[in-house]
C-alpha cells in the first residue's frame, strides 16, 4: 500500500510547478532540507524516481506527471474545503487566486481596492504574468480566477468579457509620422516595430487583424518596457491604451494615427469548466464584471 502524506503532496506538487527546491521551500515557508526530506521520503513510499534532476534542470517522471495531476486535484479539494469552511464561518470573509495579464495589472488593482472596501476581512493573492503562464494556470485549475485577453477556444473555459480593451500604435512625441492625418500599414511596416514576445495576446491579435509580421529583432516582455522604448526613440510601439492613459496625458508619447487601429478587443475573467467557484470568487467575478469601468 502506497502512503503519503499532505506536506509531502504539497512538497512535490511546488517543486514541480516551480522547478525549484529554493524556490518551493520559499512559498511554503521551510527550509530546502525539509522540501528535499519530504520528496525522499515520498519518493520512497511509492517505490518509483519521481523527478529527473540533471543539474539546474528539474522536470518530473512518468510517474511524477500522473501523481503531479493529482497533488493539483487534492490540494484544490482541500483549498475549497478551507474557502467554504471559512465563508461559513464568516461570510465576509475568504480568500481569493486571482492571476492577470501584465496588461490589466493596473485597473484589477483600482478594482481589487475597491472590492476590499467593500469586503474587508478578504485576502486575496495577486499574481501578474504573461500569456503563457495564464494558460498553463487555467489547464492545470491553479487559480479561482484569470483576467486576460482573448481566451483560447479549445480549453473547457467559462468566459464573461466585461471591458472594451483598445490597441493603439505609440511613438515619441518627435516621430515623423504623427505629421500625417493618418497612417497606411505598409508605411507603418517601414518603421521599427516594438512589440510583446511571440505568443502573447496583443501580438496574436495584431497580426491576425492586420496582416503584419514583425521581423524586428527588439521583443519586449512588458507593456512598461515598451513604453519605456518608445520613450527613448528606439521605435513605434503597440499597447492597450489602458497602459498608457496618463502618458498620453502628460505628452511623453503621443498616439500614431494608422489604419485598422484602434483595434477593439475585450478584457474576459475566466475560470476553468470544472472549477467550483469559491462565494468570495464569485462575488469578485459579478464586481469586476459591474465595475470594470474603473480604467
């Protein structure tokens, strides 16, 4: 008979989402050596190597991927038990995962402290990231809620758009073409295009609407960087103006006129088909979807 304990699910389960021992003990709040125990004496339970370890490179076994699939069932069981105990005892209270795109991190926060005002002994974790991270979370159920761009098609997904999200084109307050009334796209292709790395949302989308490929060599991975490019001169860039609304005010960069931009798209909070919805999860989903003005 197989026997393990939950510290030990907990252990292996954050050391395989993480690929990192220092990095599990730090979100676990243990030390590296009690991580390490706790995977030895996991590994020697069931009888099987659950990880390969070849210097910094960290990946799970056969096995390790099918007793990894179900770390992630029962420590979402037991994380809802807690979330219902919890909004049992108190209805007020609760905690929330909620994981965004770097796009939306300024307006979930405005939205986030006002949902807190309302609801004052809720705690919430807040994790920015990109596209893929966000994907990886919804297939693998690691979060209540993600705030986030188009969602994929061929994921079991519930989806409410709740924002209008705008592309806009930005340059230097000195470029050239804020001269002209508007710009074509093939005069556009001429410039140095900075943009997000291949595979995130705004990309895709541009791509998609416009017909574009960039074959600049300058991809950035943060909407703040961008900015900060276009800033120095280095080139026109693409961003949800929601990104840029106070430096369009203070005229650091201005807004390029072009062809098929502004393209309109959608902010979506999304959750995984099967996933029980905490009440706190679903008070924030029916908030944010009332209150996304808030940009």
């Amino acid at each position: 008979m197989i026997n393990y304990t939950l510290k030990q699910l907990y252990s292996f389960e954050a050391v395989v989402r993480l690929k990192s021992f220092t990095k599990a003990s730090k979100e676990l709040n243990i030390t590296q050596p009690a991580v390490y125990m706790q995977i030895q004496q996991l590994t020697k339970n069931i009888g099987s190597d659950l990880l390969n370890i070849k210097g910094k490179t960290l990946s799970p076994t056969f096995i390790g991927k099918k007793l990894y699939q179900t770390c992630l069932e029962v420590i979402a069981k037991l994380e809802q038990t807690r979330s219902d105990i919890e909004q049992t005892l108190d209805p007020e209270a609760g905690h929330l995962q909620i994981a965004v795109a770097t796009t939306t991190n300024s307006f979930v926060s405005r939205v986030l402290a006002k949902f807190k005002k309302k609801y004052p002994k809720m705690t919430f974790f807040l994790e920015v990231t990109n596209r893929k991270s966000l994907l990886e979370k919804l297939s693998n159920n690691e979060t209540d809620l993600v705030i986030m761009g188009e969602p994929p098609v061929d994921m079991p997904l519930i989806t409410k758009p709740f924002m209008e999200n705008p592309l806009i084109v930005i340059a230097h307050p000195d470029h050239p073409l804020l001269k002209n009334k508007n710009n074509s796209i093939k005069v556009l292709n001429k410039e140095t295009l900075i943009t997000r790395e291949q595979g995130s949302g705004t990309r895709i989308t541009i791509e998609r609407i416009t017909g574009m490929h960039f074959n600049s060599d300058i991809e950035i991975n943060s909407n703040e960087a961008i900015i900060e490019a276009v800033q120095a001169g280095l080139g026109v860039g693409f961003v949800s103006q929601h990104t840029v609304k106070l430096e369009l005010q203070s005229g650091i960069i201005k807004q390029l006129h072009t062809d098929k931009f502004p393209i309109t798209r959608h902010w979506y909070v999304v959750h995984h088909a099967k996933s029980k919805l905490s009440p706190m999860a679903t008070r924030f989903k029916e908030f944010i979807v009332e209150n996304g003005d808030l940009h």
